[in-house]
C-alpha cells in the first residue's frame, strides 16, 4: 500500500502503540481492557490528538468498517501540510463509524484539531486493517484472555518450562566456557 510520508511514519508509531496494549506485564492479553481505559480517558488525552495522535487513535480501534478501499488508498498518500489533505467531511462518507464510537467523534470534532484527527484515526485504522506489509500483531486478543496458543507450549510442541530450563542450562554452560563457576544447585 503507498502511503504518504506521514502515514508512513504515523502507522509505524501507531503499530508500535497498539503493540504496547497487546499484553500485561505478565504477558497475559490486555488489549480489550487497556482500550476501554484509553476510551474512559478520551477528556485527558485528548489534547494530545495535535501532536502525539498516534497515542489518541487506539479509542477508534476497530470503529471503522470501509466501504471504499480504493477511495481511501488515495487518502494514505496525502500529506496534511500539502493542501491536498481531504477533510473529514470528505472522509466520513467513505467510512461508517460504530455505534459504540460516535460519542468519541463528537467529542474528537468539537476540537479545534478534530477533524484533522479523525482523517488521521480513519486512515491509520485502515492502514492497520488492510496494509499488507505491516506486521502482524504480536498477540491474538482472544475473550478468554489466552493468547491463542493452547497448553503453555513453545511453537515447537515444547512446555515452556522445558525451554526455559534448556535455556538455563545452555547459559550455565556458555558461563562456565567463559572461565566462571558454574551456578547449577
């Protein structure tokens, strides 16, 4: 997909953003939680839609479905600063916005920045939903809170716990190689 040099940047920051409220600190899935707390802080964030909006856009995630691919293939290749940015009057046709999220773009649009934002929420959602070359989500956010993958096994049908060990020992044994006593118990 050809996006312009600020879509390009900004879905990259947006990936990155969206890849932080994958899982906890204990690994376990967060995204639908971590959401809903973006969207209950939507007031307090808010200001941020004019220079960090890549940290704002996670409120519409998944808000938007898209009639017109192809219309809005052509808004990822502008550029605000070019005149040729559309606005959102323009763009909101093309999209239709999720009952749930219509209280969030009223609120987005009754910023000065508003409707800039909302093409730039629209567009990164679609660059995330139909870019083929962004990466993959590092996690699958399934209800029951796993990640997708069933019985604590690596890829390679291991327990996890046999790689960890495995792990333990290659490093105890790469230590001692080095010249320092090993910490097996």
């Amino acid at each position: 997909m050809k996006k312009s040099y600020y879509f390009a940047e900004l879905s990259s920051s947006y990936d990155a953003e969206i890849q932080d409220l994958l899982n906890d600190s204990e690994g376990k899935s967060a995204l639908k939680a971590r959401l809903r707390e973006k969207r209950q802080e939507l007031a307090a964030i808010l200001p941020m839609i004019e220079f960090a909006p890549e940290m704002v856009v996670p409120v519409f995630y998944d808000a938007f479905s898209f009639a017109n691919p192809k219309a809005m293939a052509a808004v990822v290749d502008c550029e605000p600063d070019d005149g040729d940015f559309p606005a959102w009057d323009d763009v909101a046709p093309l999209v239709t916005v999720a009952d749930w999220a219509a209280p969030y773009v009223s609120a987005v649009l009754a910023e000065r920045a508003g409707e800039e934002f909302m093409v730039t929420a629209a567009s990164l959602e679609f660059i995330r939903k139909f870019d083929t070359s962004a990466p993959e989500p590092a996690a699958k956010d399934d209800d029951d809170g796993e990640d997708g993958e069933e019985g604590g096994n690596d890829s390679d049908g291991r327990d996890d716990d046999d790689g960890d060990r495995d792990l333990a020992e290659a490093g105890d044994d790469w230590l001692g190689e080095q010249g320092f006593d090993s910490i097996k118990s």
